[in-house]
C-alpha cells in the first residue's frame, strides 16, 4: 500500500518531450487510470514511477519517500505489460515464483504463496506448462499471477487487455476489478480505451501530449470535460461540435448559429455575446422529440441495443443515440430537444471549457 | 486423370541426382584431407606414400598413437631412430613435449573460452540495455579494433607483454586470445539480447532483479544457443591459433599444439605417420566438445514470451 506522488516530473528523449512538468497525486488503495492516445506519455509516466525510467528532472515519492533515484528492483512495485513479458525458459510455476525465490522465501511458502495466487486466477491446471504452451488470456492470468503473489506497494499496469480479444476483455475487466478489491492495493492502469477507464477506475487522469488534460472521477471527466480534447476523447459515439456564437438576449445566453438558437443554462454565458464558441453535445442528450430543433435522419445504425443515426440539422452532421424501439429510417424529420443543463460551451480559440453541467 | 496435373518425373530425378552429386564433391573437398590424416595416422610409414595409393588402410594399427605418446624423455637425436628400426622411421624430437602441449592447449582454451562469455556477456547486456553515454561510441571501438591485422600487433604486443614480465606465460596467450574473440563475442551477444523482448528486462527488474541477476536469471539462459557458439568460438580460436602463440612462447611451459606438431614437420626426416597421428590427437577435443555442445545450440527458446 502506499501514496504515489509525481512532482514537477519531467521526461525527455533527445528533443521530444514525452511528459511535461507532470504533476499527480495517487492516493492509498486508489484505482487510478491514465488515460489517452498513444504517445501521449502515458507509459512513460508509468514507467517512471516502476523506475524503469530515469527522469529528466522532477521526483516520484512513495508514501512522502523520495523514490527518484531507488532502482527498480528495489520499488517494490508489480508490474504487467501488454506483452504479458513471461520468461519463456521457466514453466508457469516457476514464473509466478521468481519474485519470491529472489527474495529468498522459503520453499513450502512459495509453493502455498503460488498456489493461492493460481486459485484466485483459475490457473491451477496450467502450472506445469511453459508460456508458449498458453494462450493470450491464460498469459495475461500467469502475468497477474506473478504481480499478485508478491503482495506488492503499488500495482502497475501497461494496457494489459489490449492484445486480448473483446469479450476476455470485458471478463478480465471484472478479474482486475476484482482483485483491486481484495488486495486493498494502489493500482495505476495505462489504457487508451475509454470502457476500460470508464468501468475500473476511482479516479481518471486524462493525457495528452505528455500534459495532463484533465484529473478527476470517471463521472466528472464524462460529464464535465474540461476541455474539447477531453470531451472528445471520451465517449462514443463522439460527442456532437457545432461551432457558433453566443448570443444575450432577456434572462440569459443562447448559443446561435444559422438557424439554431439554443438556451443556454449556465447564467455566466450571458454576458458574453459575440464569443467564437463551439457547442457540445452528447448523442444520447438529443432527445427525439422536442421544438428545439429539426432534424433529416441520414443514416440509421442498429446495435440491436439501441441505435445511432445520423442526422442533419442545416449543413450540421449531428450523431444521436436513440431507444431501439423508436423506428427511424433514412429521410424522416426529427424534432429534437436539447436539455439546457446537459449542453457543453467550449471557447473556440482555446478549446476551454465556458460551462459545463453542474453537478446532478 | 489430366495430363496437367500429372508430375513430370523425369526433372524430379535429374535434380535430385545432380543435388547428390554436388553433395557428394562438397563432401569430399571438406572431408577428404581429414580422411587423409585420419587414415594415414593408423598405418605403418611404408603405406604413406604407396603407389598406388590405397584408399582404406591395410592393416590399420594404433601404433603411431603409442609411439609418439608414449615418446617420453628418451627422444634425442642418438635415439629418435629407435622409434620403429624396421621401418626406418625417425620419431619427431618434439614428441615428448605433445602431452605437455596438449594440456597447454587446452587449459589455456578452456580459460579463454569462459573468461570470453563472462566478458562479453557483461559488455553486451550493458551495450544492449543500458542507455549509458558514449555507449554507440564504445561499441564502434570495440569493432573496429578487430580491423587491425594481427600481424600489425605482434611487436607491440611482444614488447608490452615482455614489459609485464609475461613472455612464455599461459596468462599471456590468454590476454591475447581475449582480446581477438571478445569483441566478435560482444557483437554476437549484443544482437541476440536485443532479440530478446525488452519487457523481459523490465518484468525481470520489476520482479526484483538487480542488472547481474537479470542478466544471470533471463539473458543468459535466453542467450544459451549464443553463448555455446561463444564458447566453441573461443575455444576453437585459442586452440587453432598459431601466430600469437609462435611469437609469445619459446619453451613448453606455454607452449601449445599447433607449435609442437608444426615443430614436427620441421625435423631432419619426417614422418608422415607420426605427424598425422598427433594431427588426429589435435582434432579429437574440439570435435568432442563440438558434439558435447551441440544440442544447445538450438534456436527458437524466446518462444511463448511476448504475444507475437
């Protein structure tokens, strides 16, 4: 168990800089996930806190422990990668098993330690086999094996579903979860994929070009993004941008564009008329009925579920989500309603957030 | 059945026999002096140089081995002719130093061989893994190092070696041997580690592993079909080399095969016979350790680590 902390860290390679003046706060037993697209220094970040890493300036501490110049074997840190990394040459016994044997554990212990990890991982039958005997899913288990019998300080993880296939994904998302809860351990998770972020994580920080976009719950970075990276990073289908203007008339703003007048909620947007702003949308915030605007269905997207369409409001392509027993097929008129407390104000020019949705 | 489908039979076996019998020259260019030795090593003197020469041994006899093996102090020029009177021929002077020699050799070939790995296996994890400065600079001098003839170092060498006190020293042929077979060895190692997936390192400094144990417990055992070959590299090497070992000994007490058996073509008389007898002792160890070894060098042990 122990807090991570990531001070004015700092990483670069030659001239790129993979993370810039990172600051991060990881707090005991917390299930932190960071988040973003590729080389936005996701990895990196992890990789500095494991020690794998040497960082051009900053300090990682450990608990109020300065870590930055602790090698990694000495970290007490688990780790698992995409790659699942096991050691082709030991059978998966003797995997699960090397940490302790390096620690010296005596032989009955390792051997009980190991297999009460097994148990946990349903892996049991397969002790005796060699990884390339395996398959991806039976791997990844063995590499969690190997991270979980240590009973390590903090719990590293670089996108290990990601070479899964989507429905061991969506298993294995419950195994970690599950493991999360009965080791009371911090864990700090690497992904790209936003359903992984969304459905494991107490808390997200959202990365982008080695700078945090955003830090908070996955409720919070859903439905207040920060900024239009954000907004756009999560969620899909993506959320809907129109850019337009604001507009002050009698009891508050209205963003304007062409045809469209949409009342705004947020009382601060009043007396900004005239800013270059793009509105935010998510597809399931457009309700199928309403006055507020009018709609061509284009496209019609069943997912048996629910269904997307497509739809064109002037020379706007809008994305709704709507219930699968509404029957919408290609050219109907839509009316739509848009909920003024569910719409997203950005500032054109910086991309930041101007209103978001208060707090439900 | 269509004419199409069926195989035309007649190329299949012109191939095949012409794959043979290019085989066949292949096998007899590379086999056939060691047949040679071999067969002339186990028959009397008189059949060496017969004419017609006969092809398999007349009556084959290990006589020669005896002979020069068993040569002990007693060779001198009054008594080297009593090697075989009947015969005519005349022992080599040199044949009481063969066993001395052959323990030479191959003490100081055992010794490269080992210290050789642990070197280059050092230098090559580093080389390989540690993003050190200065690090593409250290592998381009280790390199080119081994673009200098021989030939070119051998007086300096002698000097420096003779200035250390070490000449007619096993420990000097060993430093020397070294520093031909570590550089190629680092190259070799330096290829195979960067094979193996990097998350190897990073699960095994993750699980607990200083560099060494890394390198003892996931590099090395991955490494296992480079490391052989790096062994049988240096020991072959070391036991062949002839130059070095020329200029940097003068007595047997480092003195290695190669010199003592070329010693022995250098008599007033040769004997074929004995000659290729020792060449045969020469032959026998790398072969044995070649067999010994062969079976880990096999490749594909990095399989089922990664994905992919």
């Amino acid at each position: 168990m122990a807090k991570i902390a990531c001070r004015q860290l700092t990483k670069k390679y030659g001239n790129v800089t993979a993370i810039d003046r990172l600051d991060l706060e990881i707090r005991d037993t917390e299930f932190m996930v960071l988040l973003g697209p590729s080389g936005c220094g996701k990895t990196t970040t992890l990789n500095v806190i494991a020690g794998l890493e040497e960082v051009t300036e900053g300090d990682v501490y450990f608990d109020d422990t300065l870590m930055t110049y602790v090698p990694p074997h000495k970290r007490e840190v688990a780790m698992v990668f995409q790659s699942y990394a096991l050691y082709p040459q030991k059978t998966v016994f003797e995997n699960i098993a090397f940490a302790l044997r390096l620690r010296k554990v005596h032989d009955a212990e390792v051997r009980q330690l190991v297999q009460g990890a097994a148990e946990q991982l349903e892996i049991t039958h397969l002790l005796e086999r060699r990884p390339s005997e395996l398959s991806g899913g039976q791997r990844q288990r063995v590499a969690l094996g190997r991270a979980i019998v240590r009973k390590p300080s903090a719990f590293l993880m670089d996108e290990p579903l990601s070479n899964l296939d989507a429905a061991l994904r969506v298993t294995m998302r419950a195994l970690i979860k599950r493991l999360h809860r009965t080791m009371r351990t911090t864990f700090v998770y690497v992904t790209h994929d936003q359903a992984e972020a969304m459905t494991m994580a107490d808390r997200i920080v959202v990365m982008r070009d080695g700078v945090i976009q955003q830090l908070g719950t996955p409720h919070e970075i859903y439905h207040r993004p920060r900024n239009l990276f954000v907004a756009s990073f999560l969620g899909s289908p993506q959320i809907n941008l129109v850019d337009g203007r604001l507009e002050a008339h009698e009891g508050g703003g209205s963003f304007v564009r062409g045809g469209w007048r949409v009342p705004l909620a947020d009382a601060r947007l009043a007396n900004q008329s005239g800013r270059e702003v793009v509105l935010g949308v998510r597809p399931e915030d457009l309700r199928v009925g309403g006055s507020d605007l009018e709609a061509a269905a284009e496209l019609v997207s069943p997912l048996g579920s629910e269904q997307y369409v497509n739809a064109c409001v002037d020379d706007v392509e809008l994305v709704l989500r709507v219930d699968k027993d509404v029957t919408v097929s290609t050219g109907d008129r839509l009316p739509l309603g848009l909920d003024p407390r569910r719409l997203h104000v950005f500032d054109k020019q910086t991309g930041e957030a101007l209103s978001g949705q208060p707090e439900p | 059945m269509s004419g199409a489908a069926r195989r035309p039979m007649l190329p299949v076996i012109g191939r095949s026999a012409l794959l043979m019998f290019m085989s066949f020259i292949f096998v007899f260019y590379v086999g056939g002096p060691v047949y040679w030795l071999f067969k002339t090593s186990i028959e009397p003197e008189a059949q060496v140089a017969a004419v017609p020469p006969n092809w398999i041994p007349q009556d084959p006899t290990l006589f020669n081995f005896e002979a020069i093996i068993s040569a002990g102090n007693e060779v001198t020029y009054e008594t080297r002719r009593q090697g075989d009177p009947a015969t005519g021929r005349f022992m080599p002077t040199g044949a009481k130093y063969l066993l001395p020699a052959l323990w030479n050799s191959f003490s100081v070939g055992v010794a490269v061989a080992i210290l050789n790995v642990l070197l280059s296996a050092t230098a090559a994890y580093a080389i390989a893994l540690i993003h050190f400065r200065g690090r593409r600079f250290t592998l381009y001098t280790i390199l080119v190092t081994r673009v200098i003839p021989d030939i070119a170092l051998i007086v300096p060498l002698f000097l420096l070696l003779r200035n250390f006190g070490l000449i007619n020293t096993k420990a000097a042929l060993i430093t020397t041997y070294l520093a031909i077979t570590v550089p190629f060895t680092i190259f070799i190692l330096i290829n195979y580690f960067q094979s193996v997936p990097r998350e190897l390192y990073k699960a095994a400094r993750i699980d607990g592993c200083s560099h060494l144990g890394v390198l003892r417990h996931v590099y090395l055992p991955l490494a296992m079909p480079a490391v052989v070959a790096s062994l049988m590299f240096a020991f072959l090497t070391s036991w062949n080399e002839f130059l070095f070992a020329l200029m940097l000994t003068q007595n047997i007490q480092a003195q290695t095969l190669p010199i003592i058996i070329s010693g022995f073509a250098l008599d007033f008389t040769v004997s074929f016979s004995f000659l290729n007898a020792a060449g045969v002792i020469a032959i026998v160890p790398p072969v044995v350790l070649a067999i010994l070894f062969e079976r880990y060098i096999v490749s594909g042990l990095t399989a089922g680590a990664v994905k992919g």
